[in-house]
C-alpha cells in the first residue's frame, strides 16, 4: 500500500528521465508516455483512496537520506487527508491537462522536450504534497520552480517567453530564500534544545508541548520562523508583493498555465499553509499578516482584471485573486475552507484555461476585443467556458459558490474588514467575468451573426477534457472535498451573509453582461471618465516599474560598482600599484650598484660607522 | 594492493610525462592517445580506492612509506583519509574530463601534453601525500606548469594575466612556507611527517602565543589560492586567459588546495590559533559571496563571469572551514567536490562554445540553443548546480554549511542564503542571453558535439553532480568519519 505511493511520486519522474533518452524524435509516443504515465499515477491516487479511506492518523514511511550526527534528513512520505486529496487534483486535473496538450503541442517543434518537463512537474509537485520534511518540502519547492522556469520558457526563442521564464524562477526565489532562512531558524532552535529534526509530525509535536508551556522566546521565534516560511508561500502563490511573476508566465503554452494555475505551483504556497498550519497557528501574529497579505492581493489582483484585454492575463490576475482569497482563509485559521477552494477553483480554473487555449488555438489572438460570439462559433468551449465563469463567479449552484461561501462565513465570524473586502472582490471577479464573456463570447452588438461556422477541427483530446472539467465545475461543490481536512473551529453563520455574496456576485455578472451586450457606449464613457484610475490598473498599480527601478538602481548600480571597485582599487591600485612600486624601488636600488670599489667601500664604511654608533647608543 | 594503486595515482601521470619527451614532436595522435591514457589509469585507480575504501576504523588508509632523508625526517610517505579521498577523486574526474576538452589543443601538443601531465600529478600529489615535504614540493610543482600553460596555449592578456597568478600564487606559497618551516622547528620531532606531527600536537600543543602568530601565515598564504577576498584578483583574469582544460583544473581542483591545506595544517595543527583567525575569515568570506556574486552580475565575458563566480563560491567553502565544526566541515568538503566539477563542466562549456563561436562575450551570443541543445541543457544544469538547486550534490553541501553556520555565524549565514539568490540572477541573465531568445547571428559552425565521446567529459561531470546530488550519503559517509576525526583531535 505505500509503495503505491511511493509509485505515485516515481512513474512521472521516470517518464520524465524516459522520454528524453528514448523519444527525443518521437513526439507522439512522448506525449502518450507522460500521459499514460500520469493516469497511472491518479489511478494508484483513487486505490491508495479507496484503501486508506481518509485515514484517522497519518500513515507515514521513509528511508534515511542524509545521515550525518546532529543532523538527519529523510525521504519520506505523509499522507493524510489533506495530501490524498491534493493527489487526486494534482494528479487527476494534471491528467487532463495532459491529454489536452497532445492536441495543442502536437505542431510544436519541441513536443518532447514539453513533455518531459511536464511530467518532471508532476513528479515535483507530488513531492510537495507527500513530503514528510522540511528538507524534502524544500527540494521539491525548488524543483517546482524550475520546471515551472523550463515550461514557461518553453518557446525560448521568444524574447518575453525566456524572460518570463526567467522572472518566474527568480521572483520566487526570492521567496524560496526567506523558506530556507526559516527553516534553518527553527532547524538551528530545535537543534539548541536537543531536538533537532526536520520531520513533520515531530516538529507539531514539539510544538504542542511548547505551546503549552507558553515560552515567551519560544513564541517570538516561531513568529519570525513562520513569517520567513510564509515568503516562500507568498513566491510561489503570488500574494503581493511576490505577484509580478505569475501574470508575465502567460507567455508559456496555454496549457502549462492551467496547469501552474489549477493543479501545481501556486496550489503549492496554499498546500504549505494548510501543511504547516500547525506552525503558523502557533503565532496569533503570524495568522494576522497572512490574512492580511492575502487579503490585499485577492482585492488589488482583482482591481487589475478589471481592466486587462488579453484573455490570458484575466485569468492570471483572477488566478492571483483567488489565490488570495484562498490564504486569507488560512490567515482566518479555517485550513478546511482554504483547500476546499483550492480543490474546487483547480477544477474551473483549469477549465477557463484551457477554454481560453482553444480559442487562442483556434483564433490566434489572446485579445479579447478580437474576438466575439465564440459561444456560438466553437459551442463546446463556450458552454463549459460558461461553466467555468459561473463557478468562478460563485453562481449557485455551480462549484465555486460553495467554497467561497465558505470563506466568506469565515471571515464575517473573524474580521468585518476582510469580509468587506472579500465581497468588493466578488462584485470585482463578476465584473471582469461578465466583461469578458460579453466581449468574447457573446455575438456582436444586435446579435447579427457572420459566419455560423462551428469549431468541427478540434479534436475531442482537447474538448474531452472540457467537458469532464466542465461536468466537475457544475458539481464539483456537492463532493464531499471538505471531509479530508479537519475543521479548525465551526463558523457557523446567518443565511444573510450567503445571500449577500450570492447578490454581490450575480447582479454584478449580469448587469456587466447587460451593459457590455447592450449599452457598449455608456461602457466607453465610464471608462473614460475614469481615466486616471484605468491608468493606474493598466499600468497593474506600477509594482513591475518599481521592481525594474530597484533592479536597475540599487543591483545592478551596485553590481557596477563592485565591477569598478575591482578594476581600479583591487587590480589597478593594489595589485598594479604594488608591481610598479617593487619596479620602482628595483630602478632606485639598481643605481646603487654602479660597478665601482670607491663606491662601495665608501657605503661599507658608512654601514659600519652608523653600526658603531648604533651599539654605543644600545650599551647606554 | 590499495596503497600501491594510491602511490601510482601521481606517479602514471608523471611517468607519461617523461616518456613524451622522447617522442618526436610530429605524431601529435600518440601524445594525445598518452595523456588520455594516463589520466584515465589514474581516474580508473581512484575510482577503485573509492569502492574499496574501508569505512570503518574512520582515519587515515592506504599508507605507503619509503624513507627519503631520514635525517631529516623526510620520508616519502602517501595515504588518503575520507577528505583526500573525495578531493582526489574530484581530481580524477576533472583531469580525465580536461584530458578530452585538451583534444582542442591544435598547437605544439607535445609540450602541452607534457606540462598537462605534470600537473595532473602534483595534484595528485597534494592530495595523496602524508609528508609535509613532499606535500609542499607537489604545491610548488604545481604551479610551475601553470605558468607556460596560460603563458602560451592562453588567449587574451595572458602574460600579465600569467604572470600576476603566477606571482599571486608563488607568494602565498611563500608565506606558507614560513608557516609550514615555523611549524617543524616548533613540533621539535624532526620530522615532516604529518600524522606523527598530528600526534605530537595532540599530547603537547604549542603555545597560544605561538599559534596566534604563526597561524595568518598558513591561513593567509593559503588563502591566496583559495581566492579568499581581497586577494583573489588573480583569479577570474587568470581562468579568463588559460585554455579550458587548464582553467577547467584551476579553477575545480587547483583552487581547492588552498581550503584543503588550511584544514589538513591550520585547523588540525592549531586549532587555537584558528579559533582566533577564523572569525576574520568568516567575515572576509561573507564579503567573497557577495562582492564577487555582484561583480559577476556586471560581467559581459562568459569567462569572466564563471571566474567572479568560481571566487564567491569559494566565499561557502571558507565559510564552512571558519565555523570549525563538523556539519559545516563536512557539507564544506563535499561542496569543494561538488563545486570543482561543476566549475570545471562550465569552463568546458564556455570553451566549447568559444570554439564554434570564437567569442566568449555575452552581449554578442544569442539563440545558441536552437543550434546547440545538447551543450545548452548542459548549460542551463550547471548553471542550476551552481544556484544550489536540489537534484546537484551543491544543493546538499550548502545546506550543511548554512546548517553549521547557523549557530556561530548567523549573520553571514543569513547574507550567504541570499548570495545564492544573486547567483541565480548572474547565471540565469546569462543562460537567456546566451542560449535563448532569437539568434544573434547565423553562427554558421555552431553544432553540437556529435560523438558520444565528445560528449563524455560533460556527461561524466554533470553525471558525477547528478549521482551525489541523489544520493549524497555516498561522499558523506566517507567524509565524515574523517571530519569528526580531524576536528575531534583538537
């Protein structure tokens, strides 16, 4: 049984090491390898299900990776609740997407390579969800981040792509540092006490105990420890201000955004939060921040979306949006919400990606104000993109409504700032949906229709996986997705507060809808009375330019001048200095030897002379 | 059998030398068949003192003895503990591999075989010996060869850049030496020995007194070839001016003489007066992290940019000596490991592709993936090794530095966790650069290597990096019974 799960992680590495030393000319066979291999993977998922059932107590195995005294770190693997049920995303969503990218990639020059990494993402973001340790967590994190810098990348001939790629691995880097410094904090504090382990179940249960000798230092650590882990969250999760990443990923294959956005990646932070709870919760302070931080981005990514036209970066900034709707929940110590969202915005969330995939396939344009009655033209991609939009929206009874729902109870039991905040930010998701299905997916202004032309050429690899996605949207809320996370506390709440959410989300898609399809103008002078605001959301609140200032005057300006500081004081000054003050002094000496017995007798006399005077002054 | 193998080690090499002075200049094929030959014997023998390198009694194995001076207690004495072990095999791999890259050479191939095997040997003569004599003779051996290396198969301001490292490194070895002779007199055995000096030292330090003075000379001197800030300046010049086998020995195992010397002398022979210093070296480590890591940010020459790189990694591993304890010693021997060949795989790298460009400027490349993959996927893993990415033994051998450091360095612990942030950002600026985006020109004979043995040095060393970074337990455990020893006699 738990070498099943031990399988679950390895079949997707080995079709990854597979496919580049077997298939690297052989596309097809690449791609039905980290598609197979992947379906086993969620296939073992269901039986490892079906034979734990949601297991009371973690299972727990492991072998000895680094074993030195002081000092040992395991490769193990956790399961509970929480990692089955992310198994069954990563795995069942990731398969889906898989299959969809046969199709999609099948013209690209570098399908193998594409798949390849694509399975290799698979197997790191497995590991995330089964590692036993920090150390483990850790490696797979960063193995996550390059995959995510190989596929983001993937068409490096583009220069946006391979910068994109680039910024992607780096900005999340910056947030994988801060993860390591936490680590070795609370590492080197648990090694002070004579406990030093990177194991989960032992640091939670260390930590009971401390917490309930309520240690004043203690505390003060843990709130350092837990912020410093909770930037690498923020990297890989894009809470502010660590977002600036996942919108210019847009620049790989549609698919690899779906799959960054629904099943890998920026699920990683939020499944770290709900890992570690035990860690964060210890600290009231630690909480705080997190749903603040998450708080912010939900609403400033929203205010973004509001105004963006390519079809891609709508999702991105809603993928950003929710993300941070996702670890407020956290913040507001309800875990079991938290991931119940993120199961069910995996579903539609992949949906409206790899919807929007096929219009960019079928189009080729990403710019919503090209594009018009789709719903109509490729009826299959519209109606499950449909789908997707009312779950994200939180439409009753469609996914998204259930789980938001349960967010929004939270955070009226908790803080009413939060809550209001929350709910602009679903007025804001219905706005920017609704514009973006009027503009693109409803015909034309008067509904006249050109060409009546269904989308016929796309294959059912790709509409296969939308409907299944689609199906999931629609009912996704109704699985029993909350059982596997334990409930913290129980936020029970008035009814008003569902309804005032449910308002806030379907008056907004609606009149969006109404005032996009049918008052086109009236929409044009809003915007431009608000001119100076669009601005501001164009320009996505100016956070890249203040990152490129930083960039360009504080490292490279330094870089500079270590760069100057070596050419003139280490090498020129110092080194050349000293060469040509050993010549120089060698010139000066070298005319002391002139050749002549005079000369040299006169010096050996003076030597001696002042020797003499030198050792009458001593013996005084 | 074993101690014979390791007294051969440096021996094959040399004695290839020799004979290839007595074939004619002509048959270039022959000089090239010999120098792989040799240092594929010695690489094949170390391979198997690897295997057969016995884990338990941890210390020091494989011991030969032959008398030399014994007047003076000189003998020529060689074995291998768990440190010299991993660093000779380092050696083992970097010389092979360089043998192949060294296949480039087009001119007086025989002069340039022979000082290539003659340095190949000292290495494995610093490494192997037991006698502070002949350990200091190989030093001194090897930096002599190194000399008409750069000097003539070099390109680009190779005198001065030979002649500075040639000085740079003589000094330091100089000021060593007067630490090293100081040390003799001051054991009072009358013997060059180093285990019985060890032994001497543990029944009967010398004073503290002593040790404060004596210790700068040893740390210092060999802190020059250690690149250790401010006195690295030789290096990334240097490497940017020899030819790639030669910055590929350098800059892997060369270079890490230096730390290597300063735990086998200064950290066995005077730990009090290390205690004192080390803190210096700490800071001054700190400050080789980050300065070269930014220096290396505004690099536009390929091999500028490895060598400032190569001199803040060398910021870890004297990080890691100057926290005097076992975790950080032990993560920073397999980090000297790990960095030699991964230093060595981007010198080749950087080599290759000056061959088929014939320019090593970054703002002049571009695109080179489309036409080289193999040598772009070879890149972008080296340059994700040296970020400290899991996968590679770098990542392992970090983490056991920043896990030792954690306790008394704290604040250069924290500095060193962000300076591999700025190694991402010097590197990756480099791969999207180099290999990515739109072609810069046609780059008409840029093309992959096509055989697999063309290949090997790089599969060989990626492959090595590879290996450890899966399963790190397999230099671990050979390196930290001798740690644990070395520290645990002070």
């Amino acid at each position: 049984m738990i070498l099943m799960a031990w399988a679950i992680l390895w079949i997707p590495f080995l079709a990854a090491v597979a496919i580049p030393v077997f298939f690297l000319e052989r596309p097809k066979a690449a791609g039905w390898t980290a598609t197979g291999a992947l379906f086993t993977s969620f296939a073992l998922s269901i039986a490892l299900l079906a034979q734990l059932g949601i297991p009371a107590k973690p299972v727990e195995s492991s072998v000895p990776w680094i074993l030195l005294p002081g000092v040992t770190v395991e490769f193990g693997i956790l399961i509970n609740g929480l990692t089955l049920l992310m198994l069954l995303i990563v795995t069942g969503v990731g398969s889906l997407i898989f299959l969809y990218s046969q199709e999609y990639m099948a013209h690209d020059k570098g399908t193998p390579r594409y798949f390849a990494c694509l399975s290799f993402f698979a197997f790191s973001m497995i590991g995330i969800v089964l590692a036993n340790n920090f150390v483990e967590m850790f490696i797979f994190w960063e193995l996550v981040g390059l995959s995510s810098y190989l596929l983001i990348g993937h068409w490096f001939e583009k220069p946006e792509a391979s910068e994109a790629g680039k910024k992607a691995f780096l900005t999340t880097r910056v947030g994988d540092a801060g993860f390591l410094l936490g680590i070795l904090l609370l590492f080197g504090w648990l090694q002070a006490g004579g406990e030093g382990t990177f194991n989960f179940l032992a640091i939670e249960n260390l930590l009971d105990g401390i917490r309930r000798a309520g240690n004043g230092e203690a505390a003060f650590l843990l709130t350092v420890a837990g912020l410093l882990i909770f930037l690498g969250v923020m990297g890989k999760s894009g809470q502010f201000p660590l977002h600036v990443w996942l919108p210019d990923a847009m620049e790989g294959p549609t698919p690899v955004s779906a799959l960054i956005h629904a099943a890998t990646m920026v699920a990683a932070g939020v499944f770290l939060l709900a890992r570690l709870f035990f860690l964060f919760s210890v600290s009231p302070f630690v909480l705080a921040v997190v749903a603040a931080i998450g708080t912010f981005t939900a609403f400033f990514s929203a205010s973004i979306a509001l105004v963006q036209t390519d079809i891609k970066r709508i999702l991105a900034y809603s993928t950003l949006s929710q993300l941070g709707t996702m670890v407020a929940a956290l913040g507001l110590a309800n875990p079991q919400a938290g991931i119940f969202h993120l199961g069910t915005h995996a579903f539609f969330k992949a949906l409206l990606f790899l919807g929007a995939g096929s219009v960019i396939h079928k189009l080729h344009t990403q710019d919503i104000r090209q594009m018009s009655g789709i719903l109509r033209k490729m009826p299959v991609t519209g109606w499950t993109f449909l789908a997707g939009t009312l779950a994200l929206v939180g439409i009753f009874p469609f996914a998204g409504f259930w789980s938001k729902e349960e967010i929004l109870m939270t955070a009226w039991h908790q803080n009413l700032l939060i809550f209001s905040f929350l709910l602009l930010t679903v007025l804001f998701t219905a706005v920017y949906m609704g514009r973006l299905f009027a503009v693109a997916f409803l015909p034309p202004e008067g509904g006249k229709t050109e060409s009546k032309k269904k989308e016929g050429d796309l294959s059912w690899l790709m509409k296969g996986p939308l409907v299944v996605l689609g199906i999931f949207s629609l009912l996704g809320g109704i699985l029993p997705l909350k059982q596997f996370v334990p409930l913290e506390h129980d936020f029970h709440g008035p009814f008003f507060v569902t309804l005032l959410g449910l308002l806030a989300g379907t008056a907004g898609f609606l009149v969006t809808v109404y005032l996009y399809h049918f008052q086109p103008k009236r929409i044009r002078q809003m915007a431009a009375s608000l001119g100076p605001v669009t601005k501001v959301l164009e320009k996505k609140y100016y956070v890249d330019e203040v990152y490129n200032a930083l960039i360009r005057h504080g490292q490279d300006r330094f870089a500079r001048f270590c760069d100057l500081f070596e050419q003139i004081v280490v090498v020129e000054f110092y080194v050349n200095g000293t060469a040509r003050a050993t010549r120089w002094a060698g010139d000066r000496l070298r005319k002391l030897q002139t050749g002549r017995v005079q000369f040299y007798v006169l010096l050996f006399s003076a030597g001696v002379t002042l020797l003499a005077y030198g050792m009458i002054l001593w013996n005084r | 059998m074993e101690p014979l193998v390791l007294l051969l080690l440096p021996l094959v090499p040399l004695v290839a030398a020799l004979t290839l002075i007595f074939i004619p200049r002509e048959k270039t094929e022959l000089f090239r068949k010999i120098t792989l030959a040799a240092t594929s014997i010695s690489f094949a023998g170390t391979v198997f003192l690897f295997v057969r390198f016995p884990l338990d009694p941890a210390g020091t194995h494989f011991i030969f003895r032959m008398d030399w001076v014994p007047a003076l207690g000189i003998s020529y004495q060689t074995g291998v503990d768990g440190i010299g072990l991993t660093l000779t095999l380092l050696h083992a791999l970097v010389s092979t591999s360089g043998a192949f890259i060294s296949l480039w050479i087009k001119e007086r191939v025989k002069e340039y075989s022979i000082f290539y095997l003659v340095l190949v040997a000292s290495i494995y003569g610093v490494f192997t010996s037991l006698d502070l004599f002949f350990l200091y003779l190989f030093y001194e051996m090897s930096v002599i060869p190194m000399y008409p290396l750069i000097g003539i198969w070099g390109s680009q301001n190779k005198v001065y850049a030979t002649t500075k490292l040639t000085i740079y490194i003589t000094t330091g070895a100089v000021l060593a030496l007067a630490g090293i002779l100081s040390l003799y007199g001051a054991a009072g055995l009358q013997t060059f020995d180093l285990l019985a000096i060890r032994e001497a030292l543990n029944v009967q330090p010398v004073g503290i007194e002593y040790e404060r003075w004596i210790t700068p000379f040893l740390l210092f001197g060999f802190g020059v070839i250690a690149s250790l800030w401010p006195l690295h300046s030789w290096s990334p010049i240097g490497y940017a001016a020899a030819p790639s086998a030669v910055s590929m020995l350098h800059a892997g195992v060369l270079k890490k003489m230096g730390p290597y010397l300063m735990i086998r002398l200064v950290l066995t022979f005077l730990p009090n007066g290390a205690r004192l210093w080390l803190p210096l070296i700490a800071l001054l480590a700190t400050v080789n992290i980050l300065y070269a890591a930014f220096a290396a940010i505004h690099q536009k020459d390929l091999k500028f940019l490895i060598g400032f790189s190569s001199v803040s990694h060398m910021g870890y591993v004297l990080l890691g000596i100057a926290c005097f304890n076992e975790t950080a010693l032990t993560g920073t021997i397999l980090l000297m490991f790990s960095h030699g060949v991964m230093a060595a795989c981007a010198f080749a790298l950087v080599g290759f592709i000056y061959e088929k460009t014939h320019t090593r400027m970054i703002p002049d490349l571009g695109g080179l993936g489309r036409k080289m993959p193999f040598i772009s996927v070879c890149f972008v893993m080296t340059a994700m090794a040296s970020a400290g990415l899991p996968g590679f033994s770098n990542f392992v051998s970090e983490l056991l530095i920043f896990i030792g450091a954690w306790r008394d360095y704290r604040w250069p612990a924290v500095l060193a966790v962000l300076g591999i942030l700025f190694t991402s950002v010097y590197l990756l600026r480099a791969v999207r650069k180099v290999f990515f985006g739109p072609l810069t020109r046609d780059w008409k004979g840029a093309e992959d290597p096509k055989t697999l043995l063309a290949r090997l040095p790089f599969l060989l060393l990626l492959g090595s990096l590879l290996l450890f970074g899966f399963w790190p337990e397999g230099l671990l455990r050979v390196i930290q019974p001798s740690a644990a020893l070395l520290l645990g006699g002070s």
